[in-house]
C-alpha cells in the first residue's frame, strides 16, 4: 500500500513538473494589442506570438505594414525580441501577467511603454 502512494506521488509531482514547464511557452501565445505614442499621436499596434519553448517567434502588425519579431526569447513570464523599422532596431522586452504584457521598448526614438492585453485572433 506505501508503495502505491508512493508510485502515485512521484507520477502526480512528475506530471506537475512537465505542465508546469510547458506553461511559460502557452503564457504568451496568440493576438495581443495596444497603443504606441508616436510623434503625430498614438497609435494601434498588435502583437501575434508564438513560442516554441524558450523561442519566441510572430509577427507585428502596424500601420505600415506586418514586421517579423527576430531574436525572440520567453522565460518564465519574461520576453523579449527585436523588430526593425527601416535600418532600426527595435528592442522590446516584457513580462506577461495573465492577460496583459508590459513592454519597455527601445527605439530611436528613446525609451517608451506600452501594455498589451490579449484580445481573440482576428480572421
């Protein structure tokens, strides 16, 4: 009968490591939106991700057009990646919680902030 508890408690503890190391990969998957300050106002920007363990992969969706997220990595709740804008690169680098994600992003323009919040994939 111990032994069975036992077996139980190493299959329940084993199978709680392997769910909880898949979970920071789901934390950031899907379509994520919010607000940038430009110099003629602010404007909408959306986020697609996709992680595939410790790599983070997407796109962004801006007013000029779709930009590739390069260099991405997630950890935890932590990510970070680049896009480029023109000859520019843009560093962006977040923490999730829950549905939102707040991102210092760093630019030539400066330094800025942004949060995301989780919206449905659109069609």
């Amino acid at each position: 009968m111990l032994q069975r508890l036992m077996i139980a408690g190493v299959l329940v503890w084993s199978l709680g490591a392997v769910a909880l190391g898949a979970a920071p990969a789901s934390k950031v998957d899907g379509h994520w939106e919010g607000a940038l300050s430009g110099p003629n106002g602010d404007f909408n920007i959306a986020f697609n991700f996709k992680a595939d363990g410790t790599k983070l992969t997407g796109t962004v969706e801006t007013p000029n057009g779709n930009v590739d997220i390069e260099n991405g990595k997630v950890e935890d709740n932590k990510i970070y990646f680049e896009t480029h804008f023109q000859d520019n690169v843009i560093k962006h680098d977040g923490t999730i919680d829950g549905d939102t994600i707040k991102l210092k992003v760093n630019g030539p323009w400066g330094d800025s902030a942004m949060t995301l919040k989780r919206t449905p994939e659109k069609k």
